[in-house]
C-alpha cells in the first residue's frame, strides 16, 4: 500500500519534468530554425527584465541634475573613476540610466497596451464573425470608422482632457490597436464558420458560446500572437511619437521620445544624445517584427516549409 501510495505521488512530478523538458527541447529546436528570431526574443525579453528590475541595472538616479558634468561623451570618466558608459546630456543626467527607466514606460506601453487591443479586437471580431449581419455591420463600420480617425488628433483631444499620463497613453494606444485585431479575426472566423468541425459541432446542439470559446477562439490565437507581436513595435513607436511631441509622459519621468525631442537641438554637437535612444527604439521595435515574422512562418505550413 505504501509504495503504491508513493508511486502515485511521484507521478505529477514526473509529468513537470517531462513536460518542461519537452518544452525546453522544442524551443532548442524552433531557436535553431529560425536563430534571428531567437535573438529577438532573448533582446525582447532582456528589455523586460530591465523594465521590471532596474535597480539591478543601474545605481544612477536617472532625474539628477550635474551641469558640471553636460554633454560627456559616451565612455568618459569622471576623476572618481565613475564611468559614463553612454555619456551625459544637457542637464547632466546619465543617459544610460534614463535609458533603462525610459524602458519600463515603453515595454508598459507596448505590452498592456497590445493586450487591450488584443481583447477588444478578438472579442468583437469574434462577434462579427460569427454573429454576422447586423453585428458584424456595426462592429466593422466602427473599426473604419476608427481606421480613418486621425491618430495625433484622437491623441491631443485625449491629452487635452484627461492629460499626459501612463495610463492615458496605454488607453490611447489600447484604443488605436483594436481595429487591426478585429479585421484580422472576422476573416479568420467567416473561413471557419463553413468547416466541417464546426457544422458537426451545431449538428450536435452546441451553443453560440460553446462554439466561441471551444473552437473558434483556440483557431485564432496564433492569428493573435503574430498581430500583437507586430503591435507590440508599433506601440513602441507610437508611444515614443507622443513623447517626441510632447504629450507623453511627462516630465520628470524619462522616456525616449522625450529623450529625442530633448536631442534634436544638439544634433551637431553632442550626437549620443539622439542616436542612443534612437537605437533602442530601432532595436526594440527589430526585433518585434522579427519575432512576429517567425510566429508567422511557424504556424504557417506554406511558409514552413519553405524554410
């Protein structure tokens, strides 16, 4: 009885190990197909962890003024020893710290705001798909509607109003997402509706939620994954545009569209200040759209094997 008992009670354990160790194997396997991607991902989530920790990165507080110390170059070092591995900028603060503090608005940003798309769009592309008819003629309608409504507009009559803070400007880059989402998911869902799965699901007296939540949302989501990676660069961009014009965060909190603007009046003089935040917005929104691209060809057969 005993060893039965605790044969029983190892065999969960089991199940983890092989189970995580199937999943460690087939990332190896999908990293060594397509090793940019893996790149992407590793720089992607190193970006995360620098958001979430950056204490662990950097001692600086990113606010603090040293006029004594404006425009040092990348690399100087201070008669203390204190070195200023991206420099300083016109204030005297130090880049890289602001960098890694500018991170945390931009991936909060991009990874909430992507995630509010993502809701909306699935949720009411799903509707309009399935539905059809008057629902789907609503919800489309208000996604053109959406589609044509100019963005920095949408943005200075938001900022106006409830102001330039972090939660305003993830509602504002939540609300612009949605419309791709839903687009992309109606299409996907009107070219299941007529699948065989799906008429023998309502043959057998499966309700409208049964055939949401069993069949058609698990048919979407690597729909989801390649849409929000690309939206993930794009609300990079968008929430460094607002910094840029100064309806952003605002200051004191860095962030690298505020970093730019601050810049652009130093282009000849002191060219880190620009070009450093510059990169880390190219790079973040690279490696976005590299991992998106590889989502894609993953899940999709034609491209696969074309690989």
């Amino acid at each position: 009885m005993q060893s039965s008992t605790r044969a029983s009670a190892t065999e969960p354990a089991v199940g983890r190990r092989v189970r995580a160790r199937s999943w460690a194997e087939a990332t190896v396997r999908w990293t060594g197909r397509y090793p940019t991607a893996g790149i992407a991902a590793a720089a992607l989530l190193c970006l995360i962890l620098i958001a979430a920790f950056p204490q662990q990165f950097t001692r600086r507080d990113p606010t603090r003024q040293q006029l004594i110390l404006r425009l040092k170059s990348p690399g100087w070092t201070a008669t203390d020893g204190t070195q200023y591995v991206l420099g300083t900028d016109q204030l005297g603060r130090d880049i890289w710290s602001r960098i890694v503090y500018g991170s945390r608005v931009s991936m909060t940003v991009g990874l909430i705001g992507v995630g509010i798309s993502a809701i909306l769009g699935v949720s009411l592309g799903v509707l309009a798909g399935h539905y059809g008819r008057r629902a789907e003629m609503v919800i489309m309608r208000a996604a053109d509607i959406q589609l044509s409504f100019p963005f920095i507009l949408l943005a200075l009559v938001w900022a106006g109003f409830v102001g330039n803070n972090l939660l305003s400007i993830i509602v504002i880059v939540g609300v612009r997402g949605w419309a791709d989402f839903a687009r992309l998911v109606r299409a996907k869902v009107l070219g299941m509706e007529t699948q065989e799965f799906m008429l023998a699901s309502r043959a057998l007296g499966a309700s409208d939620t049964k055939l949401m939540m069993r069949h058609l949302l698990p048919n979407v989501v690597p729909l989801v994954l390649i849409v929000g990676s690309l939206q993930f660069g794009r609300a990079v961009v968008l929430e460094s545009t607002l910094a840029f014009l100064g309806l952003g965060v605002a200051p004191p909190t860095p962030t690298w569209g505020s970093m730019l603007n601050d810049g652009r009046q130093y282009l000849g003089t002191a060219w880190w200040l620009t070009t450093v935040p510059g990169v880390a917005i190219m790079l973040t929104v690279l490696s976005a759209n590299t991992l998106g691209d590889a989502i894609r060809d993953t899940f999709d057969p034609r491209l696969r094997d074309r690989t």
